[in-house]
C-alpha cells in the first residue's frame, strides 16, 4: 500500500525558534497533501492543503505566514512552524493523496510529528 | 459542506464482545465514508472505506461497516473484541468525486476489558 513518512517523529525545541516537518510519499506521487494539527484527545483538525507547485490553501484561523507550508515536488511537502511558542506544542499529521483513479478519495496519512515547545 | 457524528467519545467492550462504533453523517451529495484507526502517538491508519456499490464493506482486522442511506449512518462493527482492538476510531467523509477535503468526527475511544 501507499506508505506517507514524517520527520521528525519528535522534535523539542526552545520558544522563538523555527521548526521544518517534512511529510515523504515514499511509493506513489502525492498530487495532494495536507497538514492537520491534533491537540490531546481531539480530533484532527485540517490546517492547510497544498498542490505541487502552487501555494498552500490555508483553513480559516490559521495563521499563514506562522505555518509556512512547501510542496516542491510530489514526494516531498514541508511544514515550518515560524517562531514557535508553547501554545504551538502539538501532534502535527500530514497526509498524501495520489491523482490515481484507483486512490480515489482515500488520503494516506503518516506516523505524525510530536512537536514541543519549552 | 459536510460534517461527521460520532455518537460517543468513549466506548468500552469486554474481550470477545461485539463491537458497535456509531457514525452519521451530513452530505450534500453522495459521500464517501471512512473509518480510521489510530494507535497512541501514531497516525492513522485506513480500516475500510464506502465510496460506491456494495453498501457493505469489510475492512482490515475483521471490522466491517454499513452504508445506510436512508438513516445517513455508516457504523462500525466487529463480532468479536480483541484487546489489540482498543485505540481511537475515526469516522471521517468527504463529497464523493476522489479529490475533495476529508472532515473528520471526534473520535471514539475504544476500551477493551479483559
């Protein structure tokens, strides 16, 4: 099946410092990904949606130029948290959908990245 | 625009009972359905999906799931309960055409009892 990475899978880091998530379809061509933020026991909650090589469309509420989001190619597809604070601390999922008829509507999600800012 | 009812947050079963996880959903137009398993600090994990045809579906681990359009559900079941079972279920649908945004319900946590 479609196999999605994220790195790193954990990542502390001091407050005021800029943090990059990288989300790797590692098997098919991601026409489409997408950042969703998780907070303890809730539900995942969709941040933004980016296309390869045009600009990431971003949910409402969600600070644009603080969550920097790059999707150069249709393998690769970052995250920068700018300027981190503690309220940023968080599970950060990215997932990878392929312009495939066959994974039609079905995202692939990777393992996540435990983000904590001190 | 859509949206997913996940009728509760918590859920517990005993080892070798039946497994009823409860989803509804709202669409404007022929959905897809999904149900997704997530393990402690892990991602999540596809356990089947509706998108046409067969309104039965069977998914990994012996789940299966029902599509009933005239009651807008699409509940999750497993005769028999294992503990590897427990984790958190997602329901989670999206307007039918492959290429459009996924909203998901709030989860339920599945406890398993010995």
């Amino acid at each position: 099946g479609a196999v999605v990475s994220q790195h790193p899978s954990w990542v502390i880091c001091k407050s005021g410092t800029s943090v990059k998530i990288e989300c790797r379809s590692l098997d098919f061509q991601a026409t489409t990904m997408f950042w969703y933020r998780q907070f303890p026991k809730q539900s995942l909650m969709l941040m933004a949606t980016s296309n390869e090589g045009s600009k990431a469309t971003y949910e409402q509420g969600v600070e644009k130029d603080k969550f920097l989001i790059n999707h150069a190619s249709l393998t690769l597809s970052t995250l920068t948290v700018t300027s981190a604070h503690p309220e940023d601390s968080s599970f950060y999922i990215c997932s990878a959908r392929g312009g495939a008829i066959i994974m039609a509507g079905e995202q692939f999600f990777g393992p996540g990245t435990r983000l904590t800012v001190l | 625009a859509q949206s997913v009812t996940q009728l509760g947050s918590h859920v517990s079963v005993s080892e070798g009972a039946l497994v009823l996880l409860r989803c509804n959903y709202s669409s404007s137009v022929p959905p897809y359905l999904f149900w997704y398993v997530q393990y402690p600090n892990q991602g999540l994990q596809l356990l089947l999906k509706y998108t046409t045809g067969a309104t039965l579906v069977k998914g990994i681990n012996g789940f299966e799931a029902e599509f009933k359009k005239s009651e807008t559900s699409f509940h999750l079941t497993k005769p028999s309960a294992h503990m590897s079972d427990a984790a958190e279920y997602f329901c989670a649908v999206s307007l039918s055409g492959g290429y459009q945004k996924v909203t998901f319900g709030i989860g339920t946590k599945l406890q398993v009892i010995p």
